[in-house]
C-alpha cells in the first residue's frame, strides 16, 4: 500500500505549477484578442465621427445657406445686393445675392451666373466661414466648415436659375489621407420668386 501512496505523490509533483502556466497563456491570447478588437474600435469610431457626424452637419450647414439664398428676390445681385456672406444678411454695394439680371424690368429677366463649387479656389462673395458650432467667423485661420455656393442658369431655360451650395469641414478623424466630408444641395429658383 505504501508503493501506491508513492505513486500518486509522484504524480501530484508531475503537475505542479500547471494551472498556473495554462493561464499566462490564456491571458495572453486574451491579451492579442483584446488589442485587435480594440484596433477595430478605433477605426469604427473614427468612421462614425466623420463620416456620420461630420458628413451630417455639413448637410445642415448647406441646407441653411440653401434656405438663405433662397428667400432673396430673383434678381438680387451686385448692385446693391444682399451681403449673404454675413449673419443677419444686409443689403449693401458689395453683396453678391443672387448675382443679379441683366434686365431686371423685362418678364423674365436674363438671369446671370456667379460664384464657385470650389472650395479651394471660392469666389470672393460667395464664401463663408464657420466655426465648430456653426456660426460665422471672420478670420479664415479660425474655421471648422467652409460653404461655397454658385449661381447658373440652366442651359435653354428662361427664368430660371440654379443655386448650388457645397459645405465642407476643415479636418477629418482619424486618417488625414481620408477625402473631408462635404455636402452639395441644389435647387431651382423660377422669376417672379
């Protein structure tokens, strides 16, 4: 009996120190688990910030200046037009509105083009600058969102222009080499309106 008491001593001593050794492995698997998960989360965070939060206030911010321009008068232009590029917009010489007509009497009036998609290169009077909350700032060093608009006229229409404002942040999260998220809103405006 005294073998057998041996024997399973022996046994015993074989193991010692093996649930110890199982779990530094198991907590370093969990450990390589944990910073891949976390590496996604980074990047889902960084997708949602930009491209849900960013991209949504750009669409905001378009769509104010949209309903801005849009309740100017169709023939609202560079003699004494609406200075929209301020918040209240005022009436004065240098304001763009709606860049104006050519023939404001007539029925319809010609209707003439002005300013620029291009937030890179934007036409002077039909820019303007706002700050992470969304107001407007004079200092272009200080902007969060730029908003660019443009006046056309369709080709072969007669009372008619197209107004299009693009809006665009400054900064994206996360990766700089990402495209900045930007929205464009179009609409039509018809004379007498």
């Amino acid at each position: 009996m005294s073998q057998n008491n041996i024997s399973v001593s022996l046994g015993w001593k074989s193991q010692a120190g093996a649930l110890l050794l199982e779990c530094m492995i198991s907590l370093s698997i969990l450990l390589v688990v944990t910073g891949a998960v976390m590496g996604l989360a980074t990047i889902a965070t960084s997708t949602t910030e930009t491209q849900g939060h960013l991209a949504a206030r750009t669409t905001e911010y378009a769509q104010d200046k949209m309903e801005q321009l849009l309740a100017l008068k169709f023939c609202d232009g560079p003699t004494n037009g609406t200075d929209t590029t301020r918040f209240p917009a005022v009436v004065n010489a240098g304001g763009t509105g709606l860049a104006g007509c050519n023939n404001p009497g007539a029925n319809p009036p010609t209707a003439l083009a002005g300013g620029s998609l291009n937030p890179a290169s934007p036409a002077a009077g039909y820019v303007d600058y706002l700050d992470a909350s969304g107001n407007l700032v004079a200092n272009t060093a200080a902007w969060e969102y730029i908003r660019v608009w443009q006046i056309s006229v369709p080709a072969g229409s007669s009372g008619m222009k197209e107004i299009s404002v693009l809006a665009q942040v400054r900064y994206t999260v996360g990766s700089q080499t990402a495209a900045h998220p930007q929205s464009v809103v179009a609409d039509l405006k018809t004379f007498p309106f």
